[in-house]
C-alpha cells in the first residue's frame, strides 16, 4: 500500500478473510469481452506452526482475495485482491491449503540472477534483489509498513484465471513470511495490480480492470471491459522525478476536499497535494480496509464528525483506546441505538479531480469485535484514521469505502472511474448472482 507497496496490517483481532470464488463469464453487454469473476465472503481456517512465527499472514480484517489456479497441473490457491502492491507472491513452505506446491508442478521455474527480470524489473519493488550465490536464484524480500516481511525466491509459472489461456507470470515463492501483527492469522498469498513492472497487470498487460464490493459482503471483479455503467473519471497523478515517500506505481489520485454533509471542510489545499519528498499523495488501495488521512487534514474530519453528530453518537470519551493503533474517534451504542442513529449520520464525501466517492451509515462506524461498555453497549469506531499514528506517508482510500461503488482502474488512459451503483444489480449485468 501507497509508499510501503502493500497494506499495513493493523487489527489485533480475529482476522476475517473475503473469499472470491472465480466463475468466467463472457458479458454480452460490454463492447470488449472481459473476465467476470464473483466474490464471496467466508472465515478461512487458519494456519499455523507451533513457536514459528514465520509462516503468518500479515493482512488486517477483512481482505478481498482471490481463488486462482497456478501450475501444471493447475493447484488452487487462495491471494489477496491488491492494487497497492507489486510483487506477487505464494507460501511455498507451507502445509496449509492455500499453499503453493512448487515441487508438483512441472513448468515452475526458477529466475537465474542473470535474468533482466531480477537484474532491472524488480527496480520498483521497495526492496531491490539479490542473488543466493549457492543456487544463483533471484531472492526477493518484500517489507511493510507494520515491519512485517515476506522474502523468498523469484520464479515463475502459469497462471489461470477461469477459462482464459494460461499466462506465464514471475512472482515470489515465499519461504519465509513473518507477521508483525498480534492475534491469529491465515495463510494466503497476494496478487500484486499495482502498476510495477512486475505486477500481475503489467506481466499480462491488462489495460483496464474493475470491482464492485456490496454491502453484503460480495461482489464482482471483471478483468478486461467494463461498460457496465458509465463513470465519472479522476486523472492518475504523475510525478516522474524519484521522491523518497512518492510511490510512482501506485493509483495516485487529487483528493481536492472533503464534505461532511453539506458542509465543505476548510482544509488547505497545500495539506491535499504531494509535498517536496512525494509525501502526501493519495492512493487507491483494495488491499487496506479502512481509509486514512495526514494529522492535519484528519483532525478536522474528526472535529466535524463529532460537531455534527452530537446528540446522534454517544462518544466513548477513553482517550487511551485506539482501535487498530489508528482509529482514536470511537463511540459507545448499543445495536438498536446504532441502528436507529444510521439514517442521520452525516455523509463524508471525498472529492476528487472530476469525481468524487460519498461514504454514508454503516460505512463510516464499524462495531469492534470483542469490546463493550456498560450494559450491552457495543464500541463502534469511525472508518477514516490518523496516518500520522501508523505512521504512514500518504491518504488511502481503502475497499470498505469502496462499497456499492463500481470501481474501474483504467491504465491505458490513466484514471481511475467511480461511480455509485448496487453492486447485486450490477453483478447480474454480467451474469453473476451475488
């Protein structure tokens, strides 16, 4: 995710895992056919090796993920849906289910360190590689935002998604995978989408792809054409100079202000824009749940937020609990009060060059597992957090705010659409049934 290249991984409680069953369906009604996949949700089983923290899952809550076939023959395996991220990779050392027998597939291969693939394509990565002199293997580490690392060995194999021919794809086969993150984890993989050159869109030259996540925790992912609706557009910011905290390959987007109802916060426009070391840019992410913003401009989300919900929200006023090391605005409801205070939450609008994503009701509170008050009073924390308390450099728009809005990642023209729409309506647009 934004500058660390993947996702920080922030919950300290039971990981929830968001399952895509792959189906291809050829859409009749998009001009070029592409790849429509549904989503579904489920609590995958977790994996792990008594006193080895090494093969631990280092996502929060509630990921998008994707169930492809990899190898000859083809093994299913289960990876994270991330825009924010490079590298593809697998657990190859691993006896849980989601992993990657590399030993059973008979056109794995390794990539020699002389390769320009380990030599010049991993420039982007936030590691560079280097070479095991023993093997003379490409070895790759990757390291996140929450220290959590991933490093193994750079290789390649066939990649199947659905009914489309099988694309040849470098990626890592992780031998070593080590969570920062406190609680129980499960074992899975990523899909890199971001725009690096070793991502999976750049290795299959994929021009444009799209998701719609419903409220319902399910959705659709088509790769290739959309046109299921039309959008409204926002340029890719580009800055070609390299800048410490910039992240060139990620969907950098102008966040140009920020709503709360009706009213327009006055945040400064110097506080939205890249500063001088590329800090400050503000990125697309389906791998980062929640959304985040600098101190600066979070602050006065979060003043008011709570102006205008005064009276609504019983604030839980501990100035000591921060859910997830980022989430300092919580409340304290029941879940009928909760329900009953829904409708006359104020919408927070993120306005954007030439869109703009609104984020309403159960979208902006989130009920945290595990924590009540007094007599059946739930803690309910806002969905936008500090970056400064990460700390992370940059503003991410997570997937939960992502919901019931039709998301289109447009390479060729570099922009990214948006549009509103119930995602159970416009899955069946391409045939799927959510």
């Amino acid at each position: 995710m934004g500058t660390f290249h993947s996702s920080p991984a922030l919950s300290a409680f039971q990981i929830l895992i968001a399952v895509i069953a792959l189906l291809l369906l050829r859409s009749h009604e998009t001009e070029a056919k592409g790849l429509a996949l549904s989503l579904r949700t489920s609590t995958i089983e977790s994996f792990s090796t008594p006193g080895s923290p090494s093969k631990l899952r280092f996502h929060h809550n509630v990921s998008l993920t994707v169930t492809i076939a990899v190898g000859t023959p083809p093994q299913n395996v289960t990876m994270v849906l991330d825009t924010g991220s490079e590298l593809s990779w697998l657990p190859c050392n691993t006896t849980a289910a989601s992993a990657f027998n590399y030993r059973s597939s008979s056109s794995y291969t390794t990539i020699p360190c002389s390769s320009q693939t380990c030599s010049s394509q991993t420039r982007d990565l936030p590691n560079r590689s280097t070479c095991d002199a023993n093997t003379n293997s490409c070895h790759v580490s990757i390291s996140y935002a929450d220290a959590s690392t991933a490093e193994g060995t750079l290789v390649s194999d066939l990649f199947f998604l659905g009914g489309s021919p099988a694309r040849r794809t470098a990626f890592g086969c992780m031998s070593s995978v080590y969570s920062a993150a406190p609680g129980d984890t499960a074992v899975t993989g990523m899909l890199g989408m971001n725009r690096g050159a070793l991502s999976f869109v750049t290795q299959t030259n994929t021009q444009r792809f799209s998701y719609c996540i419903s409220d319902r925790d399910a959705g659709v992912l088509l790769i290739g054409a959309s046109n299921v609706l039309p959008l409204n557009y926002t340029p890719f910011v580009q800055i070609s100079l390299p800048l410490p905290y910039f992240d060139r390959v990620a969907y950098s987007v102008q966040l140009e202000s920020i709503r709360v109802g009706a009213k327009t916060l006055p945040i400064h426009k110097s506080v939205l824009l890249p500063d001088h070391s590329g800090a400050g840019q503000t990125m697309v992410d389906s791998g980062t749940q929640f959304s985040f913003l600098l101190g600066p401009a979070y602050e006065i989300l979060k003043e008011e937020f709570l102006r205008q919900t005064k009276g609504v929200l019983t604030p839980l006023n501990e100035p000591e609990y921060v859910f997830q090391g980022a989430f300092d605005l919580c409340f304290r409801e029941t879940e009928a009060a909760a329900a009953e205070a829904m409708p006359r939450i104020p919408s927070v609008v993120l306005e954007f060059t030439g869109a703009e994503v609104a984020v309403d009701g159960q979208r902006l509170l989130y009920r945290v597992q595990g924590e009540s008050r007094g007599r059946g009073e739930a803690v309910w924390c806002f969905t936008f957090g500090n970056s400064d308390l990460v700390p992370m450099e940059a503003y991410v728009i997570g997937h939960h705010h992502q919901q019931n809005v039709w998301v289109e990642y447009d390479l060729q023209n570099r922009r990214v659409g948006f549009a509103p729409v119930r995602c159970d309506l416009a899955g069946r647009k391409l045939g799927v049934i959510l």
